[in-house]
C-alpha cells in the first residue's frame, strides 16, 4: 500500500500534486509552475487500483509534457 505522498515524494517534481476528485470517481495530477497549470485526470476510483509504477509513469510524463510547453 502507498499514498498519494509517497507518489509525489517519488517523483521528485515541486510543482505537481496529486488529489483524488471527491465523489467523481478519478483522481488527478495538478501542475502548477508560475502561470504555467494544468490537470491530467486518471480514472481510477482508488489510489491502489493502478501500481506504484504506473503513478510514477503517469505523473513523471505529465510533468514532462508541462515542462515541454515552456520551452516551446
């Protein structure tokens, strides 16, 4: 079992959080970097219903795709 901070922590990146959509059954990674936001939903209904892997995938690409849009 982990949580959602061990998720973040693993990552490694300060500007993503992850939080779980209360009563819509998904959770999402949340960027924000000094005006640059966004969300990346991941339909899940509970945190443990996808691997530790996989979160860290999800979240490492988004953050990723979020850095690559400053640099264009």
């Amino acid at each position: 079992m982990f949580n959602t901070e061990t998720v973040v922590h693993l990552i490694g990146d300060p500007c993503l959080k992850l939080y779980r959509a209360k009563g819509r059954g998904y959770w999402y990674f949340e960027f924000d970097d000094q005006g640059l936001s966004g969300t990346k939903i991941v339909p899940v209904e509970r945190l443990n219903d996808l691997s530790l892997d996989a979160w860290l995938n999800e979240g490492r690409t988004f953050a990723a795709a979020m850095r690559a849009k400053r640099e264009r």
